[in-house]
C-alpha cells in the first residue's frame, strides 16, 4: 500500500477528521460486540441456569487470574519506590 502524499494542511486536516471517525466507527462496533459477548444470558431451563452460572464463574475467576498475573509481571509501573 503507497504511503498518502499530501499536499496542504487541508488535506491532512481531512484526512485526520476520516481517520476519528473510522476510529469512532470500530470504536462502537467494538463496544456493541463487548456488550453482547459479557451480557448474562437468561436461561430457560435449571439445566441452563446451572451452566451459566458456572460459566460465569469460570469468567469471573480468569479476570481474576488475567489482572493477578497482569499485577505480579507489570506491577512496578503502579508502585511507589520499595521499602527495604
């Protein structure tokens, strides 16, 4: 793919204002597929209520573990200095 070549600061300028609202576009699409994928689903059955509330469990626990691990690796970057 050719790099743009531009011109004047009004075509950077447009090209800027396309590239936000791209961005804004996906941003939405992004926030709707999140929106769907962590909503509870509602269960018709006990067998379902069950299993959703195991998975939801099983999802709760992951980000639980995801931000522990998250924590001990990239800790340092929240910390003050270290007391000896």
């Amino acid at each position: 793919m050719p790099k743009p070549t531009y011109r004047t600061l009004e075509e950077i300028q447009i090209r800027k204002e396309k590239l936000q609202s791209d961005i804004k576009q996906e941003n939405d699409q992004i926030g709707i597929l999140w929106r769907t994928l962590s909503a509870p689903q509602k269960a018709n059955s006990k067998g379902e209520l069950v299993a959703n509330l195991i998975a939801n469990s099983i999802t709760a626990i992951d980000g639980f573990l995801l931000v522990r691990k998250l924590m001990k690796t990239y800790g340092y970057i929240f910390s003050r200095k270290k007391k000896k």
